[in-house]
C-alpha cells in the first residue's frame, strides 16, 4: 500500500517532504490549468520562476514570459495567468518562462523532489491513472492564495486522492486528504457551483474571469501531464506513460 | 460586519494575526477540553508552557504540572492529558502548569494577541454567544497535529463559525472557515462517528482513550470560557460575560 497525503500551503511543504515521493503541485485557479494547457497545446517547456526580477531576467535573455500577480498581467511581459494565451499555434515548440502569484512559488518549493508533477482538473483523470502505476507515495501540494489554504486546489487533492484510493493501491491516514476527500465528495457534480463562495472565484469573477474559472474546473480534457525536467516543465511522454 | 478566519497550524498563524481581533486556540483531542474541564471544575489557573524543560522548570518549583507528548503523559508530572484528571475537587483553587504536543504551542503562537480564548466542543455555544456581543474579528487558530492539519480542530471551527455567521452579525471570506463550516455542516449530528477515519482518533484509540474522545467530542457541556490573563489561563468572568 502506497501513501496520500495533502498540504494544503507551501509554507509547510516542509513537513511532508519524502525523497521518494511523487508530489504533484496544483494551481487550479490558474496557474497549472495554463502550465497543462500550454503543454497540451504544443508548448515545449515552460520554466517556472518564483521573483517578478528572476521573470524580468528571462525577458531580457528574449525568452517568452508569463507573469501575473494577484491575477493581474504584469506590464512588460508576454502573458498573464490565463489557460486561453497558450491556445495558440505560433506557441508550438517554445520554451516560455512563468512566474505567478502562487504555483510558480508552490514548484519552487517542491523542487527538491525526485519527481514533481502539475496537475489540475483538466488532467487529473490521467494523472491518477499514470500515478497508480508507480508504486510510490504521493503528496500533493495545494498552492493555495499566499501560503494560506484555498478550497479549490483542496477540492482537486480530494479529486485525486478519491481516484487513487478506488484503485485499492493506496490508503491514507492525512486528515488533510480525508478532509480534501468529503469536500470533493460534495462538491465534483458541479464544481462551479460549489466555488460560488470561494475567495479566489470572487476575486477573478471581479476581474471579469468567469471563462477562465469554467475551463478551469472542467474535468478530464486533457490526458497531457507536465513534469519537471531540470529547470523546466516537460510533457511527460507517451513511452513514460504507457511503461508506467 | 465583522469577520471570521480560521487558521489551520500555528506554523501559518502569522500570516492571520491582526491586533484587534479575538483569537479561540482549539486542540479538541485533549488539551483544549482539559484546560476547559479544569478551570470550570474549579482550578484557578493553568499555566501553558511550551517545552518540557520549562515544564520541569515549574516542577522544581512546587507547581503541579501537566506534561504530555504523543498522546502519552511524561515522567515525573502529575497528569497527562486527559481531561478526567481535572474532575477533582482537591485540585479547587490551584494553578497547574500544563504542557502539550500541540496545544500549548498554540497558545504561544497566539500569545501576541490582545484576546485568546480557549474553545472546545465542551463551551462552543458559550464562546459563540460571548463571541458575538464583542463586535470584533474572530480567528480560531487550530493546534492541528506537530503543525499539520487535523479534522477535530477544523470541525470545531467550523462549529463556532457556522453559530457566528447564523447571528447575523459576522461575513467570511476565508476559504479554510468556509471548507470548516462544510465539514461541521457533514459531521455536526455524529462527530465521534466522522471522525472514526481521523488519524488523531486512531491514535488515540489504540491507547485505549475512546472514553476522552467521548467526552471531548460532546457539546454544550459547560459555559465557562478560559481566557489568556497574562502567563495563565483563568475564567473569564460572568460579569465580564453579562457586560459583553
């Protein structure tokens, strides 16, 4: 039996940490909806950087750029944090450089694992189904809104965490992912619904964002996973995937 | 409108502290419900300390001590940390000293604040009710487990916020007290039953406390309510509750 378990901020992404663990990083609202995205669309690695001045640096070197803060573009740059940039042909095979409020701080901090995933409700069917074929341990790290829990990325922990367990390869004793878990339970025939309340789907519904929160929390339209590769976010290729 | 917050380990306290509001530390399963127990039950004060060595420290001293890690209590103090030690009338007028895995690091985390009050199932609709005639913010700080989430402390603050919000007078925009009122909506007519699957309840299930459990997991017990007075915990009271 392999293990779950869920933190909810990076902050404490300390007192998970096992070498031997997948940890798959999520950002639903945006951040790694728009790194699968980008993946999926032909992308062919985006490299995550934590400072707004590492962001700059990227820029200078001529590199593509994504930077948001606090859901906001930030001026200078190529991009913000919405999926629907990176549904563009012109991207296919580029290498584009992102740094965010929260994921991008999130993969910084599981950046010592031997294996980091990005996972978000487009792909988490395919992730649960490569994960299942590991035997190994999994933590998910929930970005959250500034090391703080949120309850959208909670909900995708709980998501991945029901479809692990239904495999009967893991089990769970983390009142985090048990938790995750009821909340998922409530809330997965509409997610949408459920998020009404939410912190984050107030602060982007302000914004205007309500496209970018439903492709967001559709689910399974994708089987495209990103993995970390150095400095760098790769898809995850099929020979991986089908060797399990 | 005044807000509702709730903070799921000390190690992110932090990142809520505002001087202003009222701060409820809570660790259900016991030290909580103990320090709650013992000072309805008569004791004068209770004295939390952080470490062990302080805890000898107060032994050596002359104090009756409390002093527990693991659920286990520690050699050479006088109670661990059940809350049946505390149902004792030649412990009437007494100060205790106590030390605990977690909750007398949440205490500490809180100590900056200029109210702390001690929740648990025993006094929540005491501490709802006082809560409200304050006309201040609220962030229930949870003791969690060695700084990890748990489900009994976040089941209580969704209990205490869910009575707040239903007065009238309170609004959240936290995500971790949204997903508490949730989880307390779920398990609020059955708690012992909810928490079957928690990993402190198993914890303690095989150290043979299930009659603790019981105790710290029924409601509306008692309406004394501890408040932080300098280094010890001492009743708040009944003028102080009256003048609201």
């Amino acid at each position: 039996m392999n293990t779950i378990q869920t933190c909810y901020s990076p902050a404490l992404f300390h007192l998970f940490a096992e070498d031997q663990a997948i940890v798959v990083v999520v950002d639903v609202l945006r951040a790694t909806s728009g790194i699968c995205t980008a993946i999926h669309h032909g992308v062919e690695k985006m490299i995550p950087v934590a400072g707004l001045e590492e962001a700059r640096r990227y820029k200078q070197m001529g590199y593509l750029v994504a930077a948001e803060r606090n859901a906001i573009k930030q001026e200078g740059f190529d991009f913000g944090n919405s999926p629907f940039h990176y549904i563009d042909e012109d991207l296919s095979g580029k290498t584009i450089a992102i740094s965010t409020t929260n994921g991008t701080q999130a993969v910084e901090a599981a950046r010592s694992a031997q294996t980091v995933l990005i996972g978000s409700f487009l792909n988490i069917s395919a992730l649960a189904a490569w994960i299942a074929e590991q035997e190994r341990n999994v933590i998910v790290l929930c970005a959250g809104w500034k090391n703080k829990f949120n309850l959208e990325d909670s909900l995708f922990a709980g998501g991945l965490a029901e479809k692990l367990l239904a495999t009967g390869k893991f089990s769970t004793m983390c009142d985090s992912t048990i938790a995750a878990g009821y909340l998922f339970k409530m809330a997965e025939n509409d997610l949408y619904g459920f998020l009404e309340n939410s912190s984050h789907r107030k602060r982007l519904k302000d914004l205007h964002l309500e496209n970018d929160i439903q492709y967001c929390l559709t689910m399974d339209t994708m089987t495209t996973i990103p993995i970390l590769r150095g400095d760098g976010l790769v898809r995850l290729v099929k020979e991986e995937v089908s060797a399990g």
